[in-house]
C-alpha cells in the first residue's frame, strides 16, 4: 500500500513538469522566418533590409532588433519604434503597450559605410549579419547579398555559436554578382553570423574609403595639441599679475588705449571718443535720426602722442564735423589706430615673447585635423568627398576660434554673446564628433581651446612696464568697482564731470554696470561733451544707458549697411549729400 502510494506521487510529480515545460515552450517567443537582403555598392557601402516574423508566445511588449555600431539612415516598419544603445549595441526597439501577440512581421532597413579594407592579397569584404543581442532563436533564415560586380570567390560565413566557420549548416548559392544562403539548421538565441570575402583588388572603388586616414590623423592631432602646449610654455607662459591698489585716478593714457595695454588690439573707437570729449577735443551728438555726430572743439596738439595725434587728425582731416557711423570714419580709424596700437606693443611685451596668434593657430589646426578626422568617417565614399573633407574641416576649425573667443571673454568681462556663441559651438561639434565615435578627442579639443583663449586674453609674456601697466590697471578696475557714493560726491565736488570721465574706464574694464549701478538715481551735472536729441538723461543711470546705445552704434558697422541705434532704417546713399553742418544741427 505504502509502495503503491510512493509510484502514484511520483507519477503525478512527472505529469506536473511535463505539462508546466509544454506551457513554458508555448509561451517562449522565436522568429519563425527571417530574410536578410544586403546591396554593396561600387564604394562597399551597404544598404541592408533586415525582414523577421516573430511568433509572440509570452504577449512581449519590446521587440529589440540590434544593428551594427555604423548603422545610419535607419527606417523601421512594424510598429512604433525607438533607437536606443542596449549594453553598448545600438539597436531598434519596437514597443506596444498592449503587448504583441500572434504573428508579427517587423522590418528594418539601415546603412553601413565602407565595408571592405585594402589587405596585401586583395580586398576584405565583411559585414556582420546577426549582430549579438537577438533574445529569439530562427528557425529559418534566408540571406542575399548583392554586388556590383560578377563575384568569382568562395565566401565564409561566422557564427559564434557553431564555431568560427559554419558553411556546412548553411545551403549556399553563388550566380552572377548574387550570393545566397540559406540555414539548414536551427538558430539559437543571442547567436551572431558573419560574412566575409577576400576578392581580388579593383573588386570595390576604395579611393574615396571612410575612415582611412584615421590613424594618421590622430597622430597630426596630438602632435598640434603637444605644439600649442609647449609653445606657451616655451614663448607665452608668465607669472601672474597682481592688483596693485588705487586710491586715486591718474590715467596716462585715454580709455580707448586700456585696449592696447591689455589686449595688445587696436584701441576701442567709442572709449577714444569719450576721452577725447571729457579732454575738451570733441563734442558727441546723437541727433533725432540716431546718428552719431562728431563735433572737432579744438586741434590736438604736442600734448598727446604723435600716433593719437595721426588719428584725431586723419578723422578731422577734411570737416570739423564728422559721423561716427559712416564709412570716412570707419576707414580713417582702421587707417591710423594701428599705429597707436603698435607704440603701446612694442612697450607693454618682451621682445623675445611669443605670439598669441601662433598659440590660437595651432589649436585651430588641432581643430581642423579634428574636422578632418569626423567627417572621414562621416562622409559617404562619394567622388566630391576630398573636396568636402576640407570645407567641413573649416568649419570645425571656426568653431574652434568661437570656443576660444567665449574663453578670452570671460577674463575680459564681457556680456554673454561671445559666451553664449562659444557654448553653442561647442554643443555642435560635440555632436558631429558623437556621429564619429570621437567624443573623447573633441572634449580634448574644447579643453585647448579653451585653455588657449585664457592663456592669451593679455597677450604674452610682459615687460616691467607692461607688468606695472596691467597692476595698475586691473587695482583701477577694483578701485572703480567699489567707489562708493560719498567718494563720486567728494569728487563731484572737485570736478563736476568726474562721472562722464570715469565711465568710459569702467566700461573698457568690464565694471561700467557696477560702476554706473552704485549712483543709479544720483543726478550728476548734465555731461558738457555729450547730448542726445532723443532723450534727456537725468541720473547716472539714464547716463550709462545713453552711452552704452551710442558706443554699441559707433562700434557697430558704418552707417549705409545697418541700421541705427535709433532703430529706424537710415535713407540709402544718395550721390548729393547734405552739408554735416545740417546733420548736427538738425532739430537741435
């Protein structure tokens, strides 16, 4: 009884599992055909359609295709999809919310780029046809490969389950520039199939191969990043310049020339003029129609140096009046501010220093060897690819020379454009270089140029003069960022245009809306050198306003190309002109 008992539980123990492992297969997910149908073109680029019938037991609610890490123009049918990267294999994922059931059919259709490399016997053909990640086992496969040319070779197939070669599981078929293959054989789950090709050279047109300038390309870019490395260690690196403190404001020279003294650049045009008019020189009118008016009150003479005395007169050479927006102005300044700029040069920095333009070049060669290296891989095997190889490279290069502006803004304090045009540009590279798999090299690249745009905001390696220069400077800045009320008073007191002459300073150093903020509703005296036809400032605020609008115009390009600070479109160039006497005087 006992025995009879111990063979019934045993027996109804096997029952139990033979019926729960037939619901587990019932219920397991596999392809039940899949076809696999692969174009090559002259250049061994490939177009693949990849067709699978899924037999949906377990009512899944993702079906995951995965594809090669080059796949690109990638198209899906069979259901709402996304593109995503799944433990580092880039894959198409189809989802339902639902859950699918039944028989499924999902196709998708993909890219990849040059699939061949040239080798000492011929020409390498290979492409992955089951990339790892497939989570169902085929019972039937079905491949096709098409070739621009008459194929004469014994191809191989890889697998990853069946050892490295697997054509005796496959029925293979060569007729023409046609190479089918069928399995005759079950395939498992997360199982890879590759096919390869050794064909004879001139098979594929590889002149124009993606990537096959890759390796040479890094070297010239580390080689250009190590260059720009050791050459501001070598020529530009420079102890840092301290504060010095300042207590008193003693210029020697006008707010235009801080410029030179600390940018080694041309000296600011609108700074100039504000110097010029706090010195008595010039008057400044903005009339009704938003131009800016220059009024000469009286010649400049040994008093200034012979190169600021060139510029005032090259300005004033022909009429005591003259605008500010037009293109005499424009070219007369460019003309003659060189000069000034190269006086203070040749006092400010060692003979001996480096240039900061050589710095800047070679991280912008860095840059386009970068370019260079993206759109080699990014590029199709098209016949105008070494002519577009170069202008993208360009591009990448201008990019580069933005980041490194944004850097030398933020020494500078500068307002947010360059800034902001800096980070744009480097979001864009960032993701030309993601499409490249070169992300690394490009943060690389983005750190130089930056690091450079830094490292040359002050130009290179200073005199004594030019180190005492820049002291000075950067204590006036602290100086004019903490003034305080009742010392702008105190000098009010003394001098009644002490605001209007300490403005154009701030500005050029970067504290002008601190500066200006501190008196916001303090009504100094109305400013002698400077008027505005289209509003009456009455605080220091209002003033900085008012001086802000008019440096932007004068700084802006010359008045017959944009518009005005006004904002009204100035009237085209006739060939007869009014007097400049009639401009200033104009509604006054």
């Amino acid at each position: 009884m006992r025995r009879g008992k111990w063979y019934t539980r045993l027996a109804l123990a096997l029952l139990c599992l033979l019926l729960l492992s037939a619901d587990v297969f019932a219920a397991g997910d596999e392809v039940s055909a899949m076809t696999i149908a692969v174009d090559a073109d002259s250049n061994a680029a490939c177009r693949i359609t990849v067709t699978a019938e899924v037999e949906c037991g377990s009512s899944p609610t993702q079906i995951v295709f995965p594809l090669h890490s080059d796949a690109s123009s990638i198209s899906a049918t069979g259901g709402d999809y996304k593109k995503r990267t799944i433990d580092g294999v880039k894959c198409v994922v189809f989802r339902s919310d639902a859950g699918f059931s039944g028989k499924q059919t999902f196709t998708c259709t993909y890219s990849l780029p040059c699939s061949a490399a040239e080798q000492s016997d011929g020409q390498l053909f290979f492409v992955a046809l089951l990339e790892r990640g497939w989570d169902y086992p085929i019972r039937k496969l079905n491949v096709t490969l098409n070739f621009p040319t008459e194929v004469t070779v014994q191809p191989t197939w890889n697998s990853s389950y069946y050892g490295d070669v697997i054509d005796n599981f496959l029925h293979i078929s060569i007729q023409g520039n046609t190479v089918t293959a069928s399995a005759t054989t079950f395939l498992k789950d997360h199982e890879t199939l590759r096919f390869q090709m050794l064909c004879p050279d001139g098979f594929f047109d590889l002149h124009h191969q993606p990537g096959k300038t890759v390796a040479v390309d890094r070297i010239a870019f580390y080689l250009l990043t190590a260059a720009a490395l050791v050459y501001w260690f070598l020529r530009l690196r420079a102890k840092p310049i301290l504060p010095k403190k300042q207590q008193t404001f003693s210029p020697e020279a006008t707010a235009g020339e801080l410029v030179c003294q600390l940018y080694s650049q041309r000296p600011d045009a609108a700074a100039m003029l504000a110097s010029w008019g706090a010195l008595g020189y010039v008057t400044i009118y903005r009339n009704p129609r938003g131009r800016i008016i220059l009024k000469k009150q009286m010649d400049m003479g040994t008093e200034r140096k012979p190169a600021e005395r060139k510029l005032f007169q090259a300005i004033f050479l022909h009429d005591p009046l003259c605008d500010a927006q037009s293109i005499r102005f424009r070219s007369a300044y460019k003309a003659s501010a060189g000069a000034l700029r190269s006086g203070w040069t040749q006092r400010m920095f060692l003979k001996k220093t480096g240039s900061p333009y050589v710095l800047r070049l070679l991280a912008g060669g860095a840059g386009f060897v970068l370019g260079f290296m993206i759109f080699d891989v990014r590029l199709p095997a098209i016949g105008v690819r070494w002519l577009l190889l170069p202008l993208l490279s360009a591009v990448c290069a201008g990019l580069c020379v933005l980041v490194q502006n944004a850097g030398a803004s933020l020494l500078r304090r500068r307002r947010l454009p360059r800034q902001l045009f800096g980070l744009a540009a480097a979001g864009v590279l960032l993701l030309f270089a993601s499409g490249a798999s070169l992300t690394a090299m490009a943060l690389l690249c983005l750190l130089l140029q930056l690091f450079c745009g830094l490292m040359t905001t002050f130009g290179g390696q200073r005199s004594s003069i030019g180190r005492e220069t820049v002291s000075r400077l950067l204590g006036l800045r602290t100086y004019l960022r903490r003034m305080d009320r009742d010392t702008m008073q105190r000098l009010s007191r003394l001098d009644g245009q002490s605001f209007y002459r300490l403005l154009p300073f701030a500005e050029i150093l970067g504290v002008g809306a601190a500066f200006s903020k501190r008196f916001a509703d303090w009504q100094p005296e109305p400013c002698v050198w400077l008027t505005d036809a289209l509003s009456e400032p009455h605080t220091a605020k209002d003033f900085y306003r008012l001086y802000s609008e008019i440096a932007s115009a004068v700084r802006a390009e010359p008045y017959g190309r944009f518009t005005g600070i006004s904002g009204q479109t100035p009237q085209r160039r006739r060939r007869v002109r009014k007097p400049m006497t009639d401009y200033y005087e104009e509604e006054v």
